[in-house]
C-alpha cells in the first residue's frame, strides 16, 4: 500500500503541469480522500464486501464523478449517456435491445459478480466502460478528442477528476483519460446496491409472503417442481445468481450472439453459455434473455415449463429437458411468477443517491 501510495503521489507530480488551474495546497490532500461509507444489508451476510481492486477503492469523490458521468450524454456523440440504456426506474435497464442485438443487463450488485457482459467474459467492471469509450463505439459513438474538448471547458468535470483522482483530465494522455472515466463509472456502479426487495424484508422479518408468493418460491426451490435454484441461489444468496455459466436450453443450433461464451473462448464445450442472470428486479427487466426474446415473465415460465430445446452443451441441471422442461400447470406459473415479484426492490429504483444529479 505505501509504495502505491508513493508511485501515485510521484505520478502527481509528473503529470501535473506548471498552469495547472487547481490550488496546490490540494496536491497534499490528494491520496487521503474519502473511502465511500458502504452500509451492507444484514441479508448479505453470507457474502464478502463488494470487490474493489486496490488501484480504484471506491470514494465519495470517484462517486460523484461517476455518477455525473453516467447520466451525461458528454461521453457520446449520438445523444446517449449510459443512463439512455440503463435506466434507474428499470434497475438500470430497458425495454429494448442494444444495438449489437443483445439484451440490456441491469446494473443490479455488479460488485459482487465475478464477469460482466451476458458471456461474463469482461473480468473487472472497472475497464467494462473502456469499451464504450473506444472511438466509434455503437453504443455511444464516442469521440475521443471532442470528448477531451468538452472536458476543457466544463465548469466543473476538471475539478471533479482533479479531486476524485489527482489527474489533470484535460492534459491527460487519451489511454488515461480513458481509464480515469472508466474507473469512476466503475465506483458509481459498485454503489447500485438493491437489498430492499419485499423478499428482503420478509427475511428480515418485516413482512410477510402471501400464500401464492410463499408456494412459488417452494416451486422455485423444489427439484421436482420448479427446480430453479441450483443456478438462481436462493434465501440464502441474495444475489439471485450462481455467478458461472450455463446452457438453459434456449436453442438447439447456434450461430451469431447464441454461441454465447464459445465467442470468447473458442472452446466447443461454451457453446451456448451464458452467465447466469440476477433474478432481483426481473418484474422490472424485460425483455429476458441475452438477447431479449421473450417480452414477458410468462412467456419465460412457459419456456422452463414446456419449452426447452435439447443440444450438446445443455446443462446437466435441466434435468427434463428431455419432456421439454419442468410442466408447470397454470396456478403453479402464477405461484412462481408471484414470487419472482418479490425480488422487486422499489427503494433502488427510487433511491435519490442513484438518481441523475442536479
Ligand atoms: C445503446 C445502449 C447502451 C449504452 C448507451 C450503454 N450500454 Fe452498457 N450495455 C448495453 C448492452 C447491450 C450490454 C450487454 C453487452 C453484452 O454483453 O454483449 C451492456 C452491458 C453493460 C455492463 C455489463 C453489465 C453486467 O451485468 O455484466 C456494464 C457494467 C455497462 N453496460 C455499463 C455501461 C456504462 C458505464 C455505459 C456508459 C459509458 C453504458 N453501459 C452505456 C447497452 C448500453
Ligand atoms: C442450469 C441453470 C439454470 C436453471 C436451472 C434455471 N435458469 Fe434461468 N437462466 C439461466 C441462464 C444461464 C440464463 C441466461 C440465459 C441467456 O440469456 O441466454 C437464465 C435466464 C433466466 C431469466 C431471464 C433473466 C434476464 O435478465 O433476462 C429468468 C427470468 C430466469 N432465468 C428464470 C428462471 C426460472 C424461473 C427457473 C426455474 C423454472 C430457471 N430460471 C432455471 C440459468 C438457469
């Protein structure tokens, strides 16, 4: 920790140049600012903080840039800011697909999991955004020196950079611009915490489940009924997801974004898999699937009841796949879909300190 704290004040000092428009008193402050205040749910308890690399441990500065960042059309230059796709009344979703033909994740706990991406193939969400930022990129067709030239004359972006990192946004080389946009994106994201769902107070003994709620998750924890949990976790894993990847028998020949993580790996055995989604906020998610092809939580029940194609890599744990899946009757579909709904967490999506800031 000390010698990164010397190698970063030593980078201060290189980078910075003579005309810089900041104090220098804060060139002493820089490196004791202030860790973001985490409060964790007691319904996490069964899982670690949230993973932060020491090179970008999350502040109350990175947070504030990020989350300017993240709701200003700034990064692009076709209007969108990362808030057009991911918006907050959806868990950071919407109702579409993305121009690659792929489904919008919901940035829901993205601290805890293990790979982003629907492949899971990005490994640290602190370079997810290094994508976007690359010059011409589809989702915000984004242009490196006019972001640089909007940065030179924002009233406040150089101070913010200046105060959550120390750099100088402005002079910074383009890979380290990138890079610091990138990292405070990462810090806002590892703050969207949802642990308020209706679920979680019933767990906390707050309230309590409705009969159907209450039946549909006993369908949704039962091997021989719903059977949902060995990948989806359950009341003891409030991430809804195993965080691996599987094949769940959305199709019997692949080709295109359906080859799943086979396009990032080349291995055969990948063929068709996909990191296993959140279930939290599913109410708010539509459409579902890596590539949004089915627009309602019933016509995904249906897909597990009846619906499931058989293929090589199909995972061991649909184990009926071979009678097309798990042959739910009608009350049982409302039963489970009742309890999905349980998983919704108005709070996060009303939660000030996610929201677009003045
Ligand atoms: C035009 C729509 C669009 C915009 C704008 C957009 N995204 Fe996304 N985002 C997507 C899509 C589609 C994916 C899924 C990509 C894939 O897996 O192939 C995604 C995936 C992600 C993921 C991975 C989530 C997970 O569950 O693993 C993160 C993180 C993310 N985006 C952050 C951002 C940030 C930060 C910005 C702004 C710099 C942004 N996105 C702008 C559409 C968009
Ligand atoms: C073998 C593991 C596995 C089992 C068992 C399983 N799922 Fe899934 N589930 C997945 C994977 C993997 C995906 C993502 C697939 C994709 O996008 O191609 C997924 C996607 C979903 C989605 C869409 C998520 C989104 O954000 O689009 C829902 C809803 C869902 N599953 C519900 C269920 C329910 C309900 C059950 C039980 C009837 C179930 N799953 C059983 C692995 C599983």
């Amino acid at each position: 920790m000390r010698y990164l704290v010397v190698f970063l004040v030593s980078f201060v000092f290189i980078s910075c140049r003579k005309d810089h428009p900041f104090p220098e008193s804060e060139h002493e402050d820089w490196g004791v600012y202030n860790p973001h205040p985490y409060t964790f749910p007691t319904t996490f308890k069964n899982f670690p903080s949230p993973a932060q690399p020491d090179w970008n441990q999350t502040t109350v500065e990175g947070v504030i840039l990020g989350r300017k960042l993240y709701y200003d059309p700034i990064l692009g230059t076709n209007g969108n800011s990362c808030s057009a796709c991911h918006q907050q009344q959806n868990a950071f979703t919407i109702a579409a697909t993305g121009p690659n033909g792929m489904g919008i994740p919901a940035h829901i706990n993205l601290a805890w999991n293990s790979g982003y991406g629907w492949t899971g193939a990005a490994p640290v969400l602190d370079s997810v955004a290094l994508a976007d930022l690359a010059e011409g990129n589809i989702f915000l067709n984004a242009n490196n020196d006019s972001i640089q030239a909007r940065f030179a004359r924002h009233p406040v972006y150089p101070e913010l950079f200046w105060k959550a990192f120390g750099v100088d946004i402005v002079a910074a080389s383009l890979p380290e611009r990138q890079k610091y946009i990138s990292y405070a994106l990462a810090q806002f994201m590892r703050t969207q915490i949802s642990y308020n769902a209706k679920f979680d107070q019933y767990l906390r003994g707050e309230v309590s489940l409705s009969s159907d709620e209450t039946a549909g998750y006993n369908i949704f924890m039962s091997e021989n009924k719903g059977d949902c949990f060995h990948c989806h976790g359950d009341a003891t894993n409030p991430m809804w997801r195993d965080n691996l990847r599987h094949n769940n028998g959305l199709n019997a020949s692949f080709s295109g974004n359906d080859l799943g993580y086979f396009n990032n790996s080349g291995n055969p055995d990948d063929i068709g898999k996909f990191r296993t989604p959140t279930l939290r906020n599913i109410e708010l998610t539509a459409p579902y699937m890596h590539d949004g092809r089915f627009a309602t939580l019933e016509e995904v029940v249906d897909f597990y009841s009846t619906g499931l194609q058989h293929s090589p890599t199909i995972d061991p744990l649909m184990k009926k796949v071979d009678v097309g899946g798990v042959q739910l009757n009608p009350a049982e579909k409302a039963q489970l879909i009742a309890f999905l709904k349980t998983l919704t967490d108005y709070t996060f999506i009303s939660d000030p300190a996610l929201s677009e800031p003045e």
